[in-house]
C-alpha cells in the first residue's frame, strides 16, 4: 500500500473527500515529523511507538571498493508495533 492507497481507503471508509482525506493523511505524518524532530516519541495505543535513535560513529567499507571509510554518528527514526499490531501480523500466513 502506498500513500494514494491510504488516503483511497481513509476518504471510503470515513466519508471524506480524496482531497480531505490526503489533509488528514499528511496532517499526521506532519505531526509525527515534528514530534521526532524535537526528540519526542509519539505513542499510538495498540498500533506502535514512533521514536528516534542515536547510532554512533563507526567503521564501515564501500561495498564497490572495499575501501575503509568512516561512518558518521547519526539520529535515526524507528517503530516499534504495538501488542494488538504485532499480535494481528503474527497470525498472517
């Protein structure tokens, strides 16, 4: 599923507007970009954990040279799926 899709299944199952519905679609991931840009998480009850992490500085090679290289420390965006979604995922075959 992509973003057209989500906002295909929002806008018929809520009655709104392909229009309004892709507002509500990127109202949300706006909200959950500011939220992890100021290094809060955001907790969906039952869906999951939108959170940010910190990777260190490391050692890695270019995969096309082999060449040695250095990594830079980084924050990065994670998920971690809540009871009810990891419970639902677990039961598709």
């Amino acid at each position: 599923m992509n973003k057209a899709d989500l906002i295909d299944v929002i806008a018929s199952e809520t009655e709104l507007t392909k229009a309004k519905a892709g507002e509500v679609v990127d109202a949300f991931i706006g909200a959950v970009t500011k939220s992890l840009k100021k290094g809060e998480s955001v907790t969906l009850v039952g869906f999951g954990t939108f959170s940010t992490s910190k990777r260190a500085a490391r050692k890695g090679r270019n995969p096309q040279t082999g060449e040695a290289m250095k990594i830079k420390a980084r924050t990065v965006a994670k998920f971690r799926a809540g009871k009810s979604l990891r419970e639902v995922v677990a039961k598709v075959k």
